[in-house]
C-alpha cells in the first residue's frame, strides 16, 4: 500500500481536536452502537490504571458529561474523551463497511487517525494522549489559552507583530476567515483588546492549554522519550498530516514527530485543499460536534464536496444517522443486519429499518427512557408495579383524545365518590405553562391552550418527551400505558388534561414547590 496517494483519493475521515466532543450526542449514539462500549472499555483499562477512574463512568455515568466540566474538573479526562470518541465513531462506520481512503487529524485528532490506521494500540493511544497532558502540566501548566480569530492567517500575523512576543503564535489556520491564536494568558487580552479595535471577532477555544506555540518547547523532549518506549506498527492506511502538511511515511519516528505538535501550528484549510486536489469528494468528521464538518464546508465552498459529521446533534437527530444514511446512498457503506434491527424487527428489510430508525429511533429511546425512570421510582416508592395486559396500539390506529378536565373529574368522582385534593386545571395550567417557559427559554405567553407545539412553536419530538418526563416526575405520574402516543398530546391543553386526569386518578396532591 502507498503511504502517499496522489490519486484515487474519494473518501476522508477526520478525527477533531479541541472542543471536539458532545457528550449528548456520544451518550445516545452509545444506545445504538456496541462498538462505542467496546472501545471505552479498552480505555477504562488504562484510565483506571492511570488515574484510578474510569473514563466510562466519567462519561456515561449519572450526570451527564459536558466539555466545560470536563476542562474545568479533569483536563485528562477531557482529552481522553475528545480520542475516545473518535476513535469509536470510526469503528462504527468500519462496522457498516465505510472505507476510508485517506485519514487526517485536527491537532489532538493526529493522534486518533493514527491509532486508528493502527500506529498504536488503542491503549497507548491513551497513554500518549495522558502523556501530553502530563508533560504540560509538569511544566506548570503553561499559562495561556487559545482564541479563534475572524481573520485570515496573513492579517492575524500582522496583528500579532503589533504585540511583539515571542511566545505568541498562529495555532491553526481553519480557513481564509479563522485562525487560531496561542499563547500566555495576559499577552491574548492584548491580542483581543487590538481585534476589537479592528472589529475582528474573537472567540476562545475550549481547551485546558494552549498548544502549537513555543512556550511548549521544554514539553517536547520529555513527550517524545516516553513514546519512543511505546511499540510503533506499520500503518495499514494513509495518514495526511495537516502539521507536517505531507503524508506519514514507513520510515518516520512517531514519537519525535508527535513532539513537534507541541510547537508547530495546524494549517488544516491547506491540508482540506490538498486532498480535494486528491480527489477527496467525501469527508466524513469522526469525533464529537460538527466544528471540522463545518470548516471543510466553507475551505471547499462552491464545490460539489459533501461534509458529513456523526457525533453531533442536529435538530435533535443524532448526526450519524444521517451520515451512515448519506454514505449508503453513495455506495460508501453498505447495510447491516444483526443488533437492533435482528432484534426488533427480523422481518423488516435492513434499509426499511434504518430509515425508520434515522428518523424515529431518538424518540423511542427517549419513551423507553421515561418509561423505566417511572419504573424506578414506583418501584423505590413501594408501588406495586402497573399490570399492562393490553396488547400494544397498532400503529395505523390512532389513540383516544384525551379526556377532558370536566370529564375527567367526573369520572373519577363515580368510580370513588368526590375528592377534596382534585387539582385544579387553571392552576395546573399555569404551573405547566412555566415549566415549559422556562425549560424552552420562550415567553410565558405564546403558550396558549390550543398552541401546537411542534407545528407551531417549534419543540421537536425528543425535546416533548424530555419535557413530559420532568412533569411526570415532578408530580409523581405512574408509567405510561403502553399504548401512550406522543402525537396525541400535541397542544398544551391536551397536555394539562392528560397530566390532570393522572392526578386526580390517583388523588395527588400538588408538589411542595409547584408554586414556589
């Protein structure tokens, strides 16, 4: 195999570097995918030996993983995660038989791609990504951070000799708009303070260090002498490295390679353009967000390049499936059967299946979500578990409108005589409509009794769910029957009615803070 291809070049896969990770989107795409637990448990080996945690509890724990916490309470975790995830969202696209002609990293991401064209085992993988963090740490830390200028690489060195410090430099160059500057912390307030005087916007990165800049110098040797000790494979594909702007060859030291990120900047744009001038039509971003997605959009704007991200969320959709979608179409991937499609649904074809999946699978997870949440909590409670007899709703059925309050009251009032707790649906509605207010940043308002959530306010499928969860449990409902249709509760109104009915039905009184 040719470590350098000139031609044939049609499918990229890049692993992100800082900020490249989203924990919603890793926890869902987890749900789906074996590969993801399969890979973290390959680290947790390591983290555990490392740092006496494992990174999986970190991540799939309890609380939710955010990157903010993650830089703010554990720089290595952070680092560990932003690898993690890469290199499992590619193991799930090998899976459905996406084939990668050419691999490329953002920073961090280098070290990813690498592993993942088999470099290095997925464990010192780890080791190499702890290393970088301890090196630096053991350096003190080095004082800085690093801001993402809305300018071109040529007018951010021109503004960075205005400064005049050493130990200032271009991190990345993203594209013809964005550059990434490195440095100490109180020299970039200059550096900002100057932007904003020439309206250049800046933003900062989210990073527990600054990197590519030669205050990292001393880290280099150190880094390079632990990963020489580490046992160094041939790669079994291409590897484009946008630091050394040039294709990894069999005769490189890694380890001392690797030292050099440390001080050398990222010109991802020129590494996107040359492998478009390759013959790369597809790159797909292996790694949390959609940040390198989003750069290669504008590097190749105009062209017929498509960017394709996975562990993302967008408009609710957990990226990947779209993706997965988009590169079958292409003839990139090829359908597979067997996980949850063999186990739901054997009978139906694998491509029927993955579009309903692609477009109703998040909602059912989440209802599967809620549901074993009540579950838990009536079972805690002493509750006797509901007894659900019923066979399911066909689909093509539609539910029963929800009764309303009048009704409801009515009928609980014959079935056990009348109740003094009965909640009152004026207030419940008021109560509901704050919730909802304030979960969705909306004015109070606009939440009408007869306004329709999604086809007019805009509140997605998984967003309602989430929502009806919080209700449930703030006002202790039982579980939902097994025939619960989401659709049918599509108006605040129905909403307040379906909540009310469940009160009264089993005579709740109103929570201690439904008024505070």
């Amino acid at each position: 195999m040719s470590s350098n291809p000139s031609t044939g070049v049609t499918t990229a896969f890049l692993f992100p570097g800082q900020g490249g990770f989203d924990g919603d989107a890793l926890r869902r795409a987890e749900e789906l995918h074996p590969q993801i637990g399969r890979v973290f448990e390959r680290l947790d080996a390591v983290t555990e030996e490392l740092y006496g945690r494992r990174i999986s509890e970190v991540l799939f724990g309890e609380r939710k993983a955010d990157l903010r916490d993650l830089l703010d309470n554990d720089p290595w975790a952070s680092q560990v995660a932003i690898y993690g995830a890469g290199l499992a969202a590619y193991e799930i696209l090998a899976a459905q038989g996406a084939t990668p002609d050419v691999l490329a990293g953002h920073s961090l991401g280098e070290i990813t791609a690498l592993v993942a064209a088999g470099a290095f085992s997925v464990e010192d993988g780890v080791r190499i990504v702890a290393q970088r963090v301890a090196v630096i740490e053991r350096q003190g830390g080095v004082d800085g951070r690093m801001v993402a200028l809305a300018a071109s690489a040529e007018r951010t060195r021109k503004l960075l000799e205005l400064v005049d410090e050493p130990l200032l430099a271009v991190a990345t160059e993203n594209h013809d708009e964005q550059t990434v500057v490195s440095g100490p912390a109180g020299i970039l307030d200059r550096v900002v303070a100057i932007a904003g005087q020439l309206d250049v916007g800046a933003i900062e990165i989210d990073t527990p260090f600054p990197f590519h800049t030669p205050a990292l110098a001393p880290a280099a040797p150190e880094f390079a002498a632990y990963v020489r000790k580490l046992d160094q494979h041939p790669l079994n594909r291409p590897v484009y490295s946008p630091i050394l702007q040039r294709y990894y060859e069999p005769g490189d030291v890694l380890a001392d390679l690797l030292a050099e990120h440390f001080t050398r900047p990222v010109r991802f744009a020129a590494a996107v353009r040359h492998l478009r001038e390759s013959g790369a039509e597809v790159f797909v971003e292996a790694g949390g967000r959609a940040a390198l997605s989003k750069l290669v959009a504008k590097v190749t704007a105009g062209s017929e390049v498509r960017s394709l991200p996975t562990l993302a969320l967008t408009g609710g959709r957990l990226a990947l499936d779209g993706t997965l979608e988009a590169l079958r179409e292409a003839g990139l991937a090829a359908p597979e059967r067997g996980g949850l499609a063999e186990l739901l649904a054997p009978s139906v074809p694998s491509d029927v299946f993955a579009a309903y999946w692609s477009e109703r699978g998040h909602m059912v997870l989440e209802l599967v979500r809620t549901e074993l949440d009540a579950f838990r909590k009536s079972a805690e409670a002493g509750r006797p578990e509901p007894e659900h007899t019923a066979e399911p709703e066909p689909a093509d059925q539609a539910a029963p409108e929800p009764a309303p309050a009048a009704s409801s009251a009515s009928s609980a009032s014959s079935a056990s005589g009348p109740r003094p707790e009965e909640y009152d649906r004026e207030r419940l509605f008021d109560e509901l409509r704050t919730l909802y207010a304030e979960a969705l940043e909306y004015p109070e308002d606009v939440f009408e009794d007869e306004v329709q959530l999604e086809a007019e306010l805009g509140v997605d499928s998984v967003k309602q769910v989430e929502l009806l969860s919080r209700v449930s449990s703030r006002y202790g409902l039982p579980p939902r029957e097994s025939g619960f249709r989401l659709a049918t509760y599509n108006t605040m109104g129905k909403i307040t009615d379906f909540v009310l009915q469940q009160m009264n039905d089993q005579g709740a009184h109103a929570p201690a803070s439904a008024t505070g």
